[in-house]
C-alpha cells in the first residue's frame, strides 16, 4: 500500500507531468484561460491517461512480448482511438464543454504526457494496479497544474498589470514559478 502512496504522490506532486516534467503544455497554455474549462479537461484527460495505462498495459503483457518493435505505434492508435471516444462522449454529453475545449480536445491525441504515461509505466515495469495508480496520479497532477494556472490567470485579468506583461508574457513567469514552486516538492518522499 504504501508503494502505491509514493507512486500517486510522484505522479500528482514530485514529478508532475507538467510543472516538473514539462509534457502537456499545449493544453496548459492554451485552455487554461477559465477554471471550469481547464479542470473539465483535467478529467477527459483523467479519464484518457487511465484508459491509455489500461491499455499499455494489456498490450505490453500480451501482444507486444511478441513484436516489442510495435510499442510506440500500438501506444499511439490506443491513444488517439481514446481520445476519439471522449470527443464523441463530450460533444453527445456536453455540446457547450466541446465548443469551449475547441480544438485542444482533439490535441489530447498528441499530447505528450499521455504518451509519456505508457512509456514511462512500461519502463518502469508497473503492474496493473501500480499503472492505474500512475494514471490517476499524472491526471490529478495534470489536471491540478490546469486549474493551478486557470485560477492565477483568472485573477491576473482582474489585477493591475502593465500592458508589457500581460498575455502570454505573464502566463511565462507564471508558470516559470509554478514549476519552480513543484520542484520544490522533489526529494520530500523517500521510499524506502
């Protein structure tokens, strides 16, 4: 139990796919503009990054022992078939979450943390339920990372700032310090 502990807090805080690995900046940058966007995003790609270390999985213990040439295109039409799935999902759920969302639904298809998920879990040598772990760690920490910059951005548009910073210039340093704030989280746990 206590593995699976440090593996989810790796995953959401220590090592955050965003603010400490850098993978998914696409979304973070682009739909973090409102809060209610930005997290409902945070939980397609909840649900994508679980399907997708589901999948990796499955293929790693039983198709890809005999062809491990065919990983990253196996992880790759596992991903982008997922992803599918949530856009039909959210556009027959949601119409006005699909308008917000835009064209970053579709962009989960190549965002990097989610093929970074498979390929760091079938490195690592994970387990079922130590790759579901990783999953809902990486998308809670991907999905705070969203809400994180939503939220300061938010309150950014309300605060006097000079013309020369606002925009993307103030969405750097923000997340400049966010990342520096996470990685400050490196070396808190320690398994032993």
């Amino acid at each position: 139990m206590g593995d699976l502990v440090f593996i989810f807090a790796s995953a959401c805080v220590i090592n955050n796919f965003t603010l400490a690995l850098f993978l998914g900046l696409c979304p973070f940058f682009g739909v973090t503009g409102r809060l209610d966007t930005a997290f409902r995003l945070g939980l397609a790609n909840i649900f994508v990054l679980v399907i997708t270390s589901l999948s990796a999985w499955a293929l790693n213990t039983y198709v890809l022992i005999y062809a491990p040439y065919l990983r990253l295109i196996s992880f790759i039409v596992v991903i982008a078939s997922t992803v599918q799935f949530v856009e039909m999902l959210i556009k027959k759920l949601s119409p006005g979450l699909f308008r917000a969302l835009g064209i970053f639904l579709p962009l989960i298809t190549t965002n990097c943390a989610i093929l970074g998920l498979a390929l760091f879990q079938t490195s690592r040598g994970y387990s079922l339920v130590e790759g579901l772990v990783y999953a809902l760690g990486a998308g809670v920490g991907l999905t705070l990372a969203l809400v994180i910059m939503a939220g300061l951005r938010e309150e950014n548009e309300l605060a006097a700032i000079p013309r020369v910073v606002r925009g993307t210039a103030m969405s750097f340093f923000v997340a400049g310090i966010l990342s520096m704030a996470f990685m400050g989280f490196a070396g808190l746990f320690s398994q032993s």
